[in-house]
C-alpha cells in the first residue's frame, strides 16, 4: 500500500520509460534525472507511452519499494509541465480526475 503521510516530495519523469524495468532500471534513471535524491524521502513517478500504467519508486528505510497501478480502460490524464507534483494533484491522477486549475484556498 502506498502511503502519502505529510508533505512528500513527488518527482515525475515526464519522458515515457519501458515499464519492463525495475529497481536497478528505475533508480538508474532517477539518478540521471534527480541527482542526489534517490536515498531521500521522495517517491519517483514515471508513465508509459501510452500513459495506462504507472510505476513510483521510493526508498523504504530498509530498501527499495515500487508500487505499480495498470489500467484496464483509459489514461492517466497529466496536464502539467512541472518534473515535481504535490500530494493532491498526484492523488488526483490516480483517480483519474482532471482538474481544470488547482486553486489553494489558503496556507498554514
């Protein structure tokens, strides 16, 4: 199960990847895009060409974990340009809602 406490930092690759790799694939190119954020608290988000199946890669304490979503109709909809996504708006792909524009009502 993923686990989104707090504020996590989200890192996308908005290039698509082969969705056949894994740890070693995966951490490889988190190295090439992200520098220095593979062993931090961070979650890695990457897509396929045909943006049906997404994988996130983060670090465990212990070790590497992956978690894998496939979709059987459809598209993860991802309308942004930025390489980093907070909470909500990674929450939002995921249940395949497309927002028009993210407006925070207010800040702590």
């Amino acid at each position: 199960m993923l686990n989104l406490n707090g504020q996590p930092k989200l890192f996308l690759c908005k290039d698509p990847i082969n969705m056949k790799k894994s740890f070693e694939g995966l951490s490889g190119l988190v190295e090439s895009l992200f520098p220095g954020e593979l062993f931090n608290p961070c979650y890695f988000v990457f897509l396929n060409r045909k943006r049906d199946h997404i994988k996130v890669l983060y670090w465990d304490n212990d070790g590497f974990a992956i978690w894998t979503k496939r979709l059987e109709k459809g598209a993860f909809c991802i309308k942004t340009d930025a390489t980093t996504l907070d909470r909500k708006e990674f929450l939002m792909i995921l249940e395949g809602v497309t927002p028009k524009r993210i407006q925070k009502r207010f800040s702590l």
